[in-house]
C-alpha cells in the first residue's frame, strides 16, 4: 500500500507542478488587462475559465460599463487574433461570414472570408442583428465552422465568441433566441464600478498603459489540455447532476414551492459546461480534483440564462439567480 502511494504521488507531483505553472501565467493576464479595467474581476475570473474552456460568453450591461474595452484588452494580453463586429439591424450573414466573389481574370468565383475568422471575435450589441445573422453566428460557435456557398471552412482554434448586449434599449433590438443563449458557456452581468474604482478610471484616463502579450496560442492550448485532466471525482458529477435535475423537477428536490416559476430547466448543455467550468476553476485554484466549492463557485453564471422563467416568476419578481441559490442551499453537498 505505501509503495502505491508513492508511485501515486510520483505520478501526481509533476502533474501539481504543470498547474501550479501554467495557472501562475493565467494570474499574470489578470495583472495585465488590470492596467486599463478598473474591478471587474468577476468578471475576468469567469473570461479566463472560458477561455480554458473554449467557452464563449455574453456580457451584459448598460453603456459605458467597459465591456468592449475588457474584452479588447484581453485579446491583447493573449496574443490572438482579434476582430470586432458592430452587429446593427442591416447586417447581413455575408458581412460575418464572408462571401464568394466573382473573378473576371480567373472567370470564376474566390471565397472571402469574413471577420468571423479570428481567434477571438467580438460581437458588440449582439442583439441588434437580425435572425439570418444569428443563425450564422450559431453555426459557427456550435459547430467550429461557417458554411460559404457550398464549401465548409474550419475556424481556427481557440475560436471563441464574446458577445455584448445592452439591457436597457429596446429600440432596434432583436431578441436573442433561447438556442442561441444556451450556446454561451456563461452570461455575465457587468455593473457600475463603485466609487474608489470610478475615481482610478478617471485619473488612468490621463495615463494611457500599454498591454503587452503574456501569453501565446500554443500556451493556451497547452493550459486548455491541462484543464481536461483535472480529475472530476463521481459524487462531484452526480453532485452536478442533481442541480441540474432540480431545475427541471423541483418537486423531486422537496422544492415544489419552485415548480410555478420554471418554465423549463437547463439543458443537457449546461452539465457539460459545468464539468468543464468546475475543472477551469480548480486549475485557476492550483489543484488537480474538483471541490464542490468549484461547483458552487460557476453555477450561478453558468445556469442563470439557460432556465427559461414564467410570467408568475416575473410578476412575483423572482430571479434565476434566486432559484439557483435555493438549488445549491437544498440539494446535498458530498
């Protein structure tokens, strides 16, 4: 027994040493895309677990909150290839995805490809663009590839869609479908800074910082590989499993009185983004096994937007963030 667990430990101390590693260079993107956003390290926590997990994400706030600006400097802290689409009413699935060009010299037609084909794209105001676009825009975050006539191109990896929306216009705006919501691994809300951090952004208005790269493509997906080791133990899956359940059958939960607020639960979707959220976390935490405090730590971003409510909940003003917290105060912790 004690020569297995030496080999055991062997066997798991370069592994411990690889994440302590590789977490250690994610902490310095933080640091990094700190010298121009001020707080917000929420919401920089949860940007660094997609991009471990080849996520994508929807930020939400109202003008002005630094969503693009985050997402900007993150970019240039990873070192990817970056490209920014203003979504607007006219938008058209060729202006995302490219199009095919006819040639007069070569009498043929040649394939341009659109800002789609980046490493990070940007789609701000994602809900002013009409369906067709959405439904461009869905293919290639689901399926990692855009179809331009009848050829099919594959993105390159890390391909990861950020996507912003503006909560509070209307006018212009097209609702996000709920299959297209679900696509995103997380949804954030972005709020006002409070007043210490709205007194730095003033003052490092007048000093502009410059970001530097501090990591590359090939380091990313050396860390995403890493990730997928992070061992998820049994209890901790079915740990999962019963907060997704209860989002779906409350009343087995000994949560009926939940049951007239949920129009549908999550979907089979949000346990993989879970698993793979509660594994980017521990990374981030310097260990190689999942803790139900990881599962605690994701759920609320990570099932928030994908339960779809009922106009008594709206009435009643109860949020999907309330279901979830009496989720996680009433389903057993192992």
């Amino acid at each position: 027994m004690i020569e297995q667990n030496q080999i055991n430990n062997q066997q798991l101390n370069p592994l411990m040493d690889q994440i302590k590693q590789e977490s250690f260079r994610f902490q310095k993107l933080v640091a990094e895309v700190a010298k121009v956003v001020v707080g917000q390290e929420e919401a920089l926590h949860f940007i660094i677990i997609a991009i471990l997990s080849n996520g994508h994400i929807l930020l939400e706030g109202v003008p002005g909150v630094a969503k693009t600006t985050m997402i900007k400097a993150m970019t240039r802290a990873l070192g990817l290839k970056f490209n920014r689409i203003q979504f607007t009413p006219d938008l058209l699935p060729a202006d995302l995805i490219g199009t095919l060009i006819y040639n007069p010299k070569t009498l043929d037609f040649e394939t341009k490809q659109g800002p789609i084909f980046a490493n990070l794209v940007l789609a701000d105001e994602i809900n002013r663009a009409p369906a067709k676009v959405q439904s461009a825009l869905l293919e290639a975050m689901q399926e990692q590839q855009v179809t331009i006539g009848s050829n099919t191109f594959a993105l390159d990896k890390p391909f990861l869609v950020f996507a912003t929306q503006n909560p509070i216009e209307q006018e212009g705006t097209y609702r996000l479908p709920e299959a297209q919501v679900d696509r995103f691994m997380f949804k954030l809300l972005i709020n006002y800074p409070n007043f210490q951090q709205e007194r730095a952004i003033v003052q490092r208005q007048l000093n502009e910082a410059t970001i530097y790269p501090v990591l590359t493509k090939d380091e990313i997906h050396a860390a995403q590989k890493l990730v997928n080791t992070i061992h998820v133990d049994e209890k901790i899956s079915d740990y999962i499993l019963h907060i997704i359940f209860a989002t779906r059958e409350p009343e087995k939960y000994k949560l009926k009185e939940l049951k007239p607020f949920i129009q549908y639960g999550v979907s089979p979707r949000a346990s993989l983004a879970m698993h793979q959220a509660t594994r980017a976390h521990a990374f981030l935490k310097q260990r190689h096994f999942v803790i139900p405090d990881d599962v605690k730590a994701v759920a609320h971003s990570t099932l928030a937007h994908r339960i779809l409510l009922t106009y008594a909940a709206e009435a009643e003003e109860v949020t999907a963030h309330a279901i979830i917290s009496k989720i996680l105060n009433s389903v057993p912790t192992p």
